[in-house]
C-alpha cells in the first residue's frame, strides 16, 4: 500500500523522499508495510486548529496521529491504519533544542505518530504501558539514525 504525503506548510523545506524512505523502513520492521498511511505536514497554525478541533486543546503540538481502525467504523477498511500530521514549525524547534537535524527529528515523529496508529500510547496509561511505547520508539530511532535516545 502507498504513503501518502502531503505539505500544506511552505514555509520550512521537508525532502518528502527521504522522509517516505525512512517511513517505509519503520513500517516494515513493524509489520504494517501493506498498510496505508497518510502523513500530512503543516504549520503550527494548522495543528493548533487541529488540536482545538479534535483534543479541546488551544495550543500547536509537534504531532497527531488519528486511527483509522479505531471506533464504531475501525473495520471500514483494514487496509488503512491513519492519518499523522506533523508540525515542521514545532519540529524545527524541537531538532535544534535536541542538537539533531530536521529530517532525524521528523524521523522520530513519524516513528512516534505510526507507533500511535498501532496502538500504543503514552497518555493516560500505566506507566509500563507508556514504558513500552517509550522502548520501541527508541529501538526505531536508534535503528534509522544511529542516534541514543534516553
């Protein structure tokens, strides 16, 4: 199944083939690669309006993941797991205030938003659950960067 990417954000340059790549590679070490997943990348005006609309939140985040296999209509299509969407505005901010590039950064939200969409979670849980979401996503990045994750 394809990854679907779109940049509604102009502002910041994203190598969208670089990101798919990487993507594709998590997928794949997670067992999803015939999944389809939209990843969406916007600004921090955008995901703010996401936040407010969907989470009661009024304030940007760095990403979103929204199931499709969760709720009344999770079996629609089981071939489709969901939507990310990431804001480069708070991805910038967030790579150059942990010393790593932009793509290493959207690396690790793309890892953070799939592993959502399959599942785990990091809010409300106990905190072996939120330990577990916590491990895999550092084996994920340390897989695709090389880089040590505390």
């Amino acid at each position: 199944m394809p990854i679907l990417i779109d940049n509604r954000q102009k502002r910041i340059r994203v190598d969208r083939k670089r990101v798919r790549q990487k993507m594709h590679a998590v997928m794949k070490h997670l067992g999803c690669v015939d999944k389809l997943v939209s990843l969406t990348f916007v600004d921090d005006s955008q995901i703010r309006e996401l936040n407010l609309r969907f989470l009661n939140r009024d304030y940007p985040t760095n990403v979103l993941a929204f199931s499709l296999a969760e709720g009344e209509f999770g079996d629609i299509n089981p071939g489709a797991i969901g939507d990310i969407v990431i804001s480069v505005d708070t991805a910038l901010r967030d790579a150059k205030m942990s010393g790593i590039g932009l793509d290493d950064e959207l690396a690790f939200l793309v890892i953070h938003g799939l592993l959502h969409l399959l599942g785990y979670d990091h809010e409300n849980v106990s905190t072996a659950r939120k330990r577990e979401m916590q491990v895999k996503q550092m084996e994920l990045f340390y897989m695709l960067t090389g880089y040590q994750v505390e």
